[in-house]
C-alpha cells in the first residue's frame, strides 16, 4: 500500500514537473503556438483539412475492399476447380453424389 502511494506521488511529481519544464521552456507565446498548429485559416480551416483527409481515406479503403473481394472470389473459384479436379480423379466419374454406400474415409 505505501509503495502504492509512493508511485503515485512520483508520478504526480514528474507531472508538475514536465508542466513547469514546459512553460519556462516554451519557444512562443500561446496565441503564436495557436496560430502555429492552426495555421491562417483557423480551426474551420482545419476541421475542412481533415474532413478531406477522412474522404481520401474512405475512398481508399473502399478501392482496397474491392480488391481484396475480387481477390478473394479468385481464391474461391480456384479452390472450388481444385476440389471439383480431386473428386474426380480416382472416384469413377462420381464427383460428391450420394452413391448409396459408406462415406469415403
């Protein structure tokens, strides 16, 4: 219980610490920080950047889900000949009917 404490006060002291460290160390004032991280047109203007970033990337995995499903009916039809191919080959022409004897083991 005491080491418990111990590391949460250690914990609340690097805090306190990295916020003073930050603010005798900042390079410029907050409203040039602000202007720097939102650039000239403001938050709007940055709201529409990642609008249009969240656009590109749907349209992106949309193309990416197209493919992996073509890819994935491709597989589908290879393995669906592969299998028809074994069924055939040694069963006499009988490719999976129900022949009326004992399942194949």
């Amino acid at each position: 219980m005491a080491s418990e404490k111990k590391r949460s006060g250690g914990f609340m002291f690097g805090v306190m610490v990295g916020v003073a460290a930050g603010l005798l160390f900042a390079p410029r004032s907050g409203k040039e920080t602000r202007q720097q991280l939102l650039g000239d047109g403001g938050f709007n203007a940055q709201v529409d950047r990642i609008r249009g970033a969240i656009g590109a990337g749907k349209d992106q995995a949309a193309g990416q889900s197209d493919v992996l499903r073509r890819k994935i009916e491709e597989t589908r039809e290879r393995l669906r000949t592969m299998a028809e191919a074994a069924g055939d080959g040694g069963s006499g022409g009988d490719s999976g009917g129900d022949s009326g004897g004992a399942p194949a083991q």
